[in-house]
C-alpha cells in the first residue's frame, strides 16, 4: 500500500497536473469559457424562476377573483326569489335555480331534463305554448301569465318573461309567483 501512496498511477497524475494548470489559469485571471456559460444559464435560470414566480401570483390572484365572482353569481342565481329556468327547444329543464325547484314543489336535481310544460296547469296549456313559440320564432323577449299545476293539483299563478339566446338555442325563463298578489288585490 506504500507504494501506491508514494508512486500516484497515471490517472492521479494527469489530475493533479490539471488540477495545477486550472490553478494557473484562476490566478491570471483567464476564465474558462464553460464558467462563463454557467454563469449566464445560472442568471438566465433565476431569471425564469422569478418569471415563473410572478405568473403564479398573478394566476393565485386571478383564481380569487374568479371564485369571489362565482360565489356572488351563485348567490345571486339560486337564492334569487324568483324561480329561474334554461329550458331548450323541447322544453325540457336544462338548469333551475332553488326558487324554481320550490316553485315546482319538488328537489332541483330531479326536475333536470323534465319538461317545463308537465308543470303547466291544462287551463293555461294553450298560453303557454303561444308564448313558448313566439319566444322560439321571434327575436325578442314575450311574457305570459299561467297557472303551474300537474295531475289536477294547481301549485301558484305566475307571470313568466322568456328569451331565446345564443348558438344553442335555449331558453332564458324568470318565473314570479304572482299568487299572493292576486290574492290580495281580488285577481
């Protein structure tokens, strides 16, 4: 073992002689062109992280802002206290919000993809399907009033406002319960 401390193998040599020749080339004050491209990705490197840094503040906030805007709109379309429908061309229930669910005496989730016109009473079947068509074949908003009811069970009067919009067609409708008005004004 002696002898391999005292006689270093070529290998151990050739590292020591570069070892003193990176010394040499530190002390004059020669860089090496590989630090120097260190030094620059190094720099470009904190500069993206700080990039990336900034854009991650700005998606955060952008995320608080966004749920801020969806709990108002929610706020504001389902405990709204009128009942709020989208219905599509058939008529079915495509959304409601809970006011429309209550009106219709029965779970949101489970009025989807009902018809709308079940839930009209037959006396105002007709007034309905007026008011359904124009709204469908005219290019503004139209207005009725009729009496929901199924099964021969009348629930409340209404006074409906409908507006078709978009690609797709649906059907934008804000139902009141008018019932307590008529009520009190001998309707």
């Amino acid at each position: 073992m002696n002898n391999d401390t005292q006689n270093p193998t070529e290998a151990q040599m050739l590292r020591i002689k570069a070892e003193e020749r990176m010394k040499e080339k530190q002390q004059s004050g020669i860089n090496h062109p590989i630090e120097s491209d260190v030094k620059k990705l190094l720099h470009e490197l904190q500069v993206h992280q700080i990039e990336l840094e900034m854009q991650n503040e700005e998606l955060r906030q952008a995320n608080e802002t966004a749920e801020a805007a969806l709990k108002k709109y929610t706020m504001l379309y389902d405990f709204a206290p009128m009942g709020y429908f989208t219905l599509d061309a058939d008529g079915s229930i495509c959304e409601l919000n809970f006011t429309g669910a209550e009106m219709l005496r029965d779970k949101r989730f489970a009025l989807i993809n009902s018809n709308f016109k079940l839930f009209v009473s037959d006396e105002s079947k007709p007034v309905f399907n007026t008011f359904f068509s124009n709204i469908y074949t005219g290019y503004g908003k139209d207005s009725c009033e009729v009496m929901l009811g199924y099964d021969k069970k009348l629930l409340c009067d209404v006074y409906m406002e409908g507006v078709v919009t978009g690609d797709d067609r649906t059907c934008l409708l804000s139902v009141v319960d008018i019932s307590g008005y008529k009520r009190r004004n001998n309707l």
